[in-house]
C-alpha cells in the first residue's frame, strides 16, 4: 500500500506541476510523505492501523 501510494502521489505532483494548480501538487506531496512513511513502518515489521501487512 505504501508503494502504491508513494506512484499515485508522484502522479498527482507531476499533473499539478504541468497544470498549475496548487492543490494537486499538495496532495501529491502528502501522498508521498504518507505512503514512504507506511512503506518505512512496514519494512521494519511493525504493524500499522492494526494491520501487519498492507497488500
């Protein structure tokens, strides 16, 4: 899952940055923060949200 979200947060920062609109780019930047983070939490065997994999 955090993979996953760490592509569709470069998506959404690449579209914003083409198209100019701020609020994309915002997203994508938090998509990005959020899905290292997850992808970090889970490579260290932790469990996140009560889930110890994210498929």
């Amino acid at each position: 899952m955090g993979f996953k979200m760490i592509i569709l947060g470069l998506i959404l920062l690449i579209i914003g940055l083409l198209v100019g609109m701020g609020l994309l780019t915002t997203i994508g930047g938090i998509l990005i923060l959020v899905g290292a983070i997850l992808w970090i939490l889970g490579a260290t065997g932790r469990a996140v949200g009560g889930r110890k994999h994210f498929f």
